[in-house]
C-alpha cells in the first residue's frame, strides 16, 4: 500500500487552485465553446462543429460586416444562433432578387455586397434602416436561415461573440472561420 504524505497532496492542491483560478475566467469571460446546431450556415460552417467563440474583442472593437457570431436570439434569449454580420449600425440595406446592397455615409448611393460564400441567393426583397447599436444578421445558407429578415435586427448587447477557432472536425481546423474580405 502506497503512502501518501501530505507534500504530495498539498501540491496537488496547488496544482487544481491554481488550474481553477485560470480555468473558470477564462470560460466564463474571455472564451466558451458553441456546437452548431442546423444547416443555416451552410456552407461556411456544418451541423455538429465545434468551435471557440471569443467574447472579448468586442469590448475593445465594434462588429464588423462578414464577422461570424454567436448571439442571444432576441425572441428567446436563453437560445444562441450563430450568423454573419451583413449590416451595420446606421446603414441600410436592401436585398433585391437575392442581392444585398448596402447604403452608408461612404456609399450613400449603395454598393452591392460580394458573398463568395452564397450557394443559393432565394432571399425574400427586404428594406431596413439600422439605429445606434443594431446590426442585420443573415446565415450563409439563405433560404434555410432564420435572421434578421424574419425577426428584424440585432442589437449589439444581445452579441456573446465571435468565431474564434472551430476544433471539430479536426479536417476543418481554422483560426478565424468563415472569415472573408469585404469592401
């Protein structure tokens, strides 16, 4: 029978304070894990992925357009749904035969959205004006998705974070997924 002394156990003590002390923050403030669930965000992300959400930058940084996050839904709070930003506090937008076109204080005649990521553009035309904190949400998989052109726009303090990392699949490993260039 082996024998502990109580060295041992006091260091493996110190080992889980000081494991739980880092542990626990950086869960419940910095970083959390989300598993997708449905096919909204086809195909930039798939059904039963796992990812890392970062809920800190937006403290130092606004949303910006094409970020993919991860939200409170607003008709239910206790749910999360994940989708890309498209619109932009004070900005309208206008979706015409699947297009989306943007109008802003740099664009104030409009400039059409380039989605390298949209297999099919079946939208319903939409038409919102954006006020102080709002943003306008869409999944990548349009005719599939339940956003912001269904239940209106998205305000900022409803936002947990953003698509920091996506660990499963491990063949879809990415820092930053479904990020694209944009205008």
């Amino acid at each position: 029978m082996a024998i502990v002394n109580k060295n041992e156990i006091w260091e493996f003590l110190k080992l889980v304070i000081v494991a739980l002390v880092i542990i626990i923050p950086f869960r419940l403030y910095i970083a959390q894990p989300f598993i997708v669930r449905g096919s909204s965000m086809d195909p930039s992300f798939y059904d039963g992925e796992y990812l890392i959400i970062d809920e800190v930058s937006y403290y130092f940084e606004n949303p910006s357009r094409g970020d993919v996050i991860v939200f409170h839904y607003p008709g239910d709070t206790s749910k999360f749904f994940i989708k890309r930003i498209i619109g932009l506090p004070g900005e309208t937008i206008q979706i015409n035969d699947g297009k989306v076109t943007i109008f802003n204080n740099e664009h104030p005649e409009g400039f059409l959205l380039e989605e390298k990521y949209i297999d099919d553009e079946t939208v319903p035309d939409t038409y919102k004006n954006l006020s102080d904190n709002e943003y306008f949400v869409m999944g990548d998989n349009r005719p599939f998705s339940s956003d912001s052109r269904h239940w209106g726009t998205l305000n900022k303090n409803l936002i947990v974070g953003r698509a920091w990392l996506r660990l499963f699949p491990p063949q879809r490993f990415d820092l930053w997924p479904g990020v694209y260039n944009y205008i």
